[in-house]
C-alpha cells in the first residue's frame, strides 16, 4: 500500500465538485474544501465547482482535464453526474454510471449481492403503494425487532429510524419518504459497526484497514457523524486477525460484484451472536471530511490526507 510518486503537473487542470442540491449539501462542502486544500497543497492545479451554480458544460470551456468529485447523495453520487462528465469525455474519480446508480439504491445492492451469494440483512422494500397503516405494521412480524427503516437513495444516516416497537413503525416509514418515495425496513444485527475502505479497480484492488466505530448509546447518526466528537473510531480496529481479514475480504467481494472503481467504503455489521459480518451498504464517493472514515483508515495504512486526495484524482477515468 505504499505510495507513489505522482507529478502534480500530469494531472493538469483539476475541477473539485462540491456542494451540489443533494440532502448532503453541507458535509460535500465541507468534504470538497479539504479535498481542494489538500490538492493544492501538493501543487496541483485544482479549482472549486459547484453543480448547483455552474452548469457541468463549463468544465469543458475551462480546460478542466479531470474532476474530484466530492459530491454526496443522489445528485452526485448516483451516476447521473458521472454520465454527463463521461458525455463531455473528463475522466472523473470514482465508480462509472452503472456502479454509481446501483450502489446509490441500497435495494439495489441487494439484490446483487445477494444473487452473488454474500450476506447482507434480510429486508423488506416498501414502494409507495404498499405504505399502508396495515402492511406497514406487519412489517415487524417479517423482519423482527428492533428493525431499521430508512430511504434506499440517501447517505449520512439521513432518514433513518432504529425501531424498537410497532407503534413506531407509522412514523419511521413516513420521515423515510420525505427523502424517498420507496422505504427500505431492514433486519437489525446487533453487534459491532465496522467500516473498510477500498482504493484501486478489479484485481488490483485493495482493502485499507478496518475501522470500528464506537457511538453513544449506538447513535451513529448525522449529527454526530460530522459535528460532534462523541464518536470513538477505532483503527486498528480490535478485531482478531481472522476478522479483520474477512471483513476486508467480504469487501473487497461487494466492491467488485458492483463494478466499482477508483475508491469506495463498504460499512458492515459483525453480528455479537456468532461474529459474522453482514454488509450494509456500499458508498462509492465518500465523506472527505475531518470526521470521516477512508482518511483515518489510510492514514493507519501509511497514506496522508495529501497523498489519498492525490491518489485518488491520478486514478480518475471514464466507462469507455
């Protein structure tokens, strides 16, 4: 895993993409400003762009030769960012169009998974039609409790409800579709909250180390994702040798059955009971803020926030 040595020059004009219209806004700003400080700090050639303000086509007339995107959520993160950059032919970083979009919808994901076979927690998917008092209440009965609903298409915990009884289920599933008009209700695996980094494409992909997270009362959420410092992350992880190998295995696995390149985080659950970790979600453009995961990670691996912000922009790419 160690680095190397990348000229600054060869990158040539770099756009960060930041802000966007997503639920997300704030933490892709303030993941973006890192990002672009970093860059410039190792003589890159690297400008702030923000989609909600200047339309895409702009990239082009200013000369920009590939883009950092450091956008989050659906207007960003799901590929239709990455289709047009690919129409404009500046190669980005990240995963291409079909991995975006369906690493975007948790639903999605798996179902590909689980066709390949790796373990994920038992779900229940809610289109709009099927949000009814009556079938929303018998959703407890199917998956157990406590339960998680949330929306398939959003990131940073946003619209997320840990539910501990029926009485709640009406309320959880109606704050989901205020960000998406489909609600995800998820099996709840109680154990630990681990997190593993991806960096590289196919083979040659490569795990980072394991980051275990330690919240209060369990309470990962948006808030203290990036705004307190509550939240205990744990890299080395604790974990036995075994564990740590097969949850960086496990990921590895999920990275490469979507189709994903470039760098992505896969966040999992290690079950108490038996130790058996079950993969969440994928997120193909991560959080690059002072609070988040893949910096930490790659910094117990010998990479500096710096040389990962460089890393990443060097292995930008298109689909085709």
């Amino acid at each position: 895993m160690a680095g190397t040595s990348i000229d600054p020059r060869s990158l040539g004009k770099v756009a960060v993409l930041m802000g966007g219209t997503s639920a997300e806004r704030e933490v892709s700003l303030m993941s973006g400003t890192g990002v672009l400080a970093a860059l410039k700090a190792r003589g890159v050639d690297a400008h702030a762009f923000d989609p909600s303000e200047r339309d895409l086509v702009e990239l082009k007339r200013a000369g920009v030769a590939r883009c950092f995107i450091a956008l989050h959520g659906r207007l960003g993160e799901g590929g239709s960012v990455q289709g047009a950059l690919e129409l404009l032919r500046i190669p980005y970083t990240g995963s291409g169009v079909m991995a975006s979009a369906i690493a975007m919808d948790k639903v999605m994901t798996k179902r590909v998974w689980i066709a390949e076979g790796l373990p994920t927690p038992r779900y229940r998917w809610l289109a709009r039609d099927e949000q009814t008092r009556e079938t929303v209440v018998g959703v407890p009965d199917e998956l157990g409790l406590p339960l998680i609903v949330k929306p398939p298409r959003e990131g940073s915990s946003i619209g997320v409800t840990k539910v501990a009884g029926y009485s709640q289920m009406q309320d959880a599933v109606k704050l989901a579709a205020q960000y998406d008009p489909e609600v995800l209700c998820e099996e709840f695996i109680d154990g630990l909250e681990v997190t593993c980094p991806v960096l590289g494409q196919g083979a040659s992909a490569e795990a980072l180390p394991v980051i275990r997270i330690e919240a209060p009362e369990g309470a990962y959420d948006y808030q203290n994702k990036y705004f307190t410092d509550v939240v205990r992350y744990h890299c080395p992880s604790g974990l036995s040798a075994d564990a740590e190998a097969e949850i960086q295995r496990l990921t590895l696995a999920a990275y490469r059955t979507l189709g994903c390149r470039g760098w992505g985080r896969a966040d999992l659950m290690v079950r108490a009971s038996d130790g058996r970790p079950f993969l969440l979600e994928m997120n193909t453009s991560p959080g690059m803020t002072g609070h988040s995961l893949v910096p930490i990670s790659a910094k117990a691996a010998g990479i500096s926030y710096e040389e990962l912000c460089v890393r990443i922009v060097a292995d930008a790419g298109l689909d085709a």
